[in-house]
C-alpha cells in the first residue's frame, strides 16, 4: 500500500430535491483512501454511506465540493469520461448479485470484457481464469439458477474484477448471504486486496462485516462521525 491517496473527497456534499423539500444526504464529507486500502462504510439508514459510493462510483454528481479518484475529478468530468472510468477504474459489486439468468456463469464475468471490446475467444479465457481464481473452476457453464448464494456473489466478485480495475466498491455484498458464506465471501474480499493490490471501499450495515477492512468510518447524518482502524486478519 502507497501513502497518495486513490481517492480524495473535499467537503463532498450531496443534495437532493424531493418534492417541495430539501435533503442533505451528505454534508461537508472530507476523506482519503490509499490506493491498497480497504475501508468499510458504516452508519444507520440515511446516514449517506451509499450516497458517498454513489458519488465515488462516478454515478452521481456531487452538489458541492469534489472527489477526485486516481487523478481524475469526478465531478468536472464529461459523462463520456466518467463512462470511461467506470469501465476502466472500477468494479462494482452490489448485494442482489445482477447476474444475467440467460447466460452461464462464464458469460456473465465476460460481460464488462465484451463492453470494452475483447474479442470471444480471450473474454472465455480471462473469465474461466477468473473463476477458477474465486474457487469456481468447475462451474463456469452453470447458469444463476444452478448456483447457490455464495457461487453467485462469487461470479458477481469476479466480473467485477474482469477488466483489473484498481478499484473495488461493494454495496452490502453479504446481504443475501447467511452467515457463513458472508464470512466465506468477505475472507475472499480480504485476500484479494492484499494479494491482488485491491482498494476496495465497503458499504455494510454489519459490524461483524465492517471489521475485515482496515479502516471503518461511521457516517452519521451525512457526516463522518469517527473513524476507527481495524486490522482483523484474515482467516485461513
């Protein structure tokens, strides 16, 4: 992990208009993520976690302030830009696994491979490589349906990482889990980061989740309320 920041927030703030009334889902936010980091998101409904993601994500636009991710300022960007760097920076991994029922499991994790203009016989290869990576060797031509929780956020995991983005950004990835398999997926989580070189950046409402990354930030408010450094080492 290097000391300059992947990700620099300056007083973010976020405003939306709902109806005749005004909402400040987040509020004057300064934060930095080293490029190598892992950081949990944490605070109740409505406190602006997924806000804040949503903004870094390029998915929104802030209404005051910037964010910059690896050199680039979110929010002076044109929205070809910001396509560009969704494609190219970014993996997103959400808890209701958006897999395609259609197609199987490998054709799924080729999917940002063909959006980026891969010829089909290197998108089959990279996306069975990365299937085999998250333990999945055997179940590449298995459709959603033939897969438990855990095999799906899997290929979820590992179309995020098809296209070796440098960043990571998971939307309660566990949600849909039990227990034990979200232990399973956030150990995998954790040994990405540290072996592939990840900064992954994680919204979660669980505590028992938050604690595999090394920082945790409590937002409250639209606000960071605290932070705290957590270090849980990985289970083997």
């Amino acid at each position: 992990m290097t000391n300059d920041p992947l990700i620099r927030a300056t007083n973010l703030a976020r405003r939306y208009q709902m109806g005749k009334s005004v909402v400040d889902a987040l509020r004057g936010v300064d934060l930095q993520v080293a490029a190598g980091e892992f950081v949990a998101l944490v605070g109740p409904s409505g406190s602006g976690k997924s806000t804040l993601l949503h903004l870094i994500g390029g998915l929104v636009r802030p209404t005051g302030g910037q964010v910059w991710v690896n050199g680039l300022e979110l929010g002076a960007s044109s929205d070809q830009q910001l396509v560009v760097y969704r494609r190219d920076t970014l993996g997103f991994v959400f808890q209701s696994f958006n897999l395609l029922p259609i197609k199987v499991a490998w054709e799924n994790v080729a999917v940002p491979l063909m959006l980026a203009g891969m010829p089909t016989a290197q998108r089959k290869t990279r996306a069975l490589e990365m299937l085999a990576q998250l333990g999945l060797g055997q179940r590449g031509d298995h459709r959603p349906s033939e897969l438990s929780g855990g095999e799906q956020q899997r290929v979820a995991i590992a179309r995020a990482l098809a296209n070796r983005p440098r960043l990571l950004l998971a939307d309660e990835p566990t949600g849909n889990l039990d227990s034990r398999t979200g232990n399973e997926i956030m150990t995998l989580l954790q040994r990405l980061v540290r072996e592939e070189g990840l900064t992954l950046l994680l919204v979660t409402h669980d505590m028992g989740v938050a604690r595999y990354a090394d920082r945790i930030v409590h937002l409250r408010d639209g606000t960071i309320e605290r932070m705290e450094y957590s270090g849980r080492e990985a289970v083997e």
